[in-house]
C-alpha cells in the first residue's frame, strides 16, 4: 500500500513539473475545455485596470485563476493608473505604455484649470516638470507672489491691477475712489482716495478743479478762499 501510495504522489508531482516547464499556471479546467471552439486571450491583472501583464499572457482553453479574457499591454501591472488606456499625464511615467513620457507623448493631456489666468497671471500655462508634476510659473514682474512661489493672499501693491489674480484688483485698499477732502479752498476741497506714487497706500486726489467765480451760488468757484468776490460772473 505505502508503494502505491507513493507511486501516486511521485505521478502528481510528474504533472505538476510538466505543467510548470510549460509556463501554464494552475489552471480551472472550463465547462466546455473538450470542445474548445477557439484559444481565448488570457491575462492577470492584478490591479484591475482590465489590461493584463503582457510577459504572463497566453492564449488558450484552460484559464488559470486570476487570469482573464482581457487585453494585454499594461506596463505596470500593479498600478491601475498605467496602461494602454489611461491619459498621459506629467509625472514622469509612461502612463500609457507606449515607451513616450510627460510632454514628449502626443497623448499628454495638460490639466485644465490649474493655473490662475485672472488679472495679471493671464496667459499661464502649467509647465511639466516631470516627477515633480505640474508648476505655474508666473513670469509677470507685477504677479505677487508668497515665499513658497504660489500666488500671494493678500496684494500689498495700489497700482490697478489685480497682482495675485483673484479677480480683484487693490482689495487691500477698500478706500480706494472713496470721498476725501484735499485741505484746498471752495470747490477745490473736493477729491477721492487714489494709489500714491509708492504704490503702498493712498492720497487725496482732487477731482474738482478751480473755475470761473460765480455770483450767488454761494461757493468759492476759484478755490481762492473768498465767496462772491468782487470780478464773479453771473
């Protein structure tokens, strides 16, 4: 008994080897595997992407468990985010298996939205640097920009223009156009807030200048300091 027994194990382990030399994996023997009507495609896939391990794929009737009915291709079989059908994107990675990365590939697909285009960032465009993905480099000397390279929270320059690109130009200087009184005489007292001249804050602007007098409207027309004077015009 313990010879056939034996014999039995040293059969088994016969096949096993046979099977193993011929690179097929354990197998689930298919309902119709007699007839066989054609070889299928066969191919694992361990990150589900549905594309198979091209060197592991093979065509056949027997499918070995986790194998497949599916494409071949993938370059990468453990990550779901490579393969023949995934966008080329900048990381620097063949992405879609087809031996061309980030910008050389004509399948690159710069991501939408990524940079700011308002105000004084318009026209960037993102700029692929390979593994470090993509950057926005803005180029305009008025762009304000924090320590780290990304846009500044808060514009620290009066000069009309929106310098961190939200959308807003000086918000920093919500006076801005507001009423003032310049300190001049009559009409010319009139005036609204405006960026100095160091773009670091605001002045008085007139926005009235000096005229003719005019008789008994009751204001220094001239800016001279005298109402109704003597010389005014009716």
């Amino acid at each position: 008994m313990r010879e056939r027994v034996l014999h039995c194990v040293l059969v088994v382990l016969a096949v096993c080897a046979e099977r193993a030399a011929a690179g097929i994996p354990d197998t689930v023997w298919l309902d119709d595997y007699e007839s066989c009507p054609a070889a299928q495609q066969l191919c694992p896939d361990a990150d589900a992407d549905d594309y198979g391990d091209t060197p592991w794929c093979y065509a056949g009737c027997q499918q070995p468990y986790d194998f497949f009915p599916i494409a071949s291709g993938d370059c990468n079989d453990d990550s779901a985010t490579v393969n023949p059908g995934a966008a080329e994107v900048c990381d620097g990675v063949d992405n879609d298996c087809d031996n061309l990365v980030d910008t050389t590939d004509s399948n690159y697909q710069s991501p939408p939205n990524f940079c700011a285009v308002l105000g004084e960032c318009a026209g960037t465009n993102p700029t692929c640097t390979g593994a470090g993905g993509n950057k926005c480099i803005y180029t305009d000397p008025d762009v304000e920009l924090a320590g780290d390279g990304s846009l500044a929270t808060t514009e620290t320059r009066c000069d009309g223009k929106d310098n961190n690109c939200n959308g807003a130009a000086d918000e920093s200087f919500p006076q801005k156009f507001s009423p003032c009184d310049t300190g001049l005489p009559g009409i010319c007292a009139t005036g609204a807030f405006v960026c100095n001249g160091a773009q670091d804050g605001l002045r008085c602007a007139q926005t009235v200048t000096a005229k003719t007098e005019k008789c008994g409207d009751g204001l220094d027309n001239d800016c001279d300091g005298q109402t109704d004077e003597a010389g005014c015009t009716l």
